[in-house]
C-alpha cells in the first residue's frame, strides 16, 4: 500500500482514495500526528467507545503514583 501526495501551497496534504478505504477514514475523523525521526506517524484518534475494555485484566500492582517521581 504505496502512495504519495503533494504538500498544498496552504500546507495541506490529500490522502489517497486506496489507503482512505483501506483503512475505513472517514471525513471528519480527527488524527494525532506522532513526529518518528524525519517522519510522521498518522493515527486516528480513537472514540471513547472505542477504548471501553482496553485495560481489562490489567496488573495494577506496582504502578506508579506523582509521589514516585522525583
């Protein structure tokens, strides 16, 4: 799944038809962009319903607290 774009006088970047459906973006959808070394990382932020179950089964022993930090 290789595509390019050009970056927009107005610094704006379409993302290509294929990887748009290939990935479920929809219009709207709100990203995070995540600077990895000379690049970037594009990820959809997640919906709160999206995260319900997420940490079930979690360990929370030995977490730590503001008062660890020094």
């Amino acid at each position: 799944m290789s595509a390019t774009a050009i970056l927009s006088s107005k610094y704006q970047i379409s993302i290509p038809k294929a990887i748009r459906d290939d990935l479920h973006w929809q219009a709207g959808q709100e990203f995070v962009f995540i600077p990895k070394g000379k690049g970037v990382l594009l990820m959809p932020v997640p919906e709160l319903e999206q995260l319900a179950g997420l940490a079930a089964g979690a360990n929370p022993e030995g977490y730590r607290d503001r008062q660890d930090r020094c």
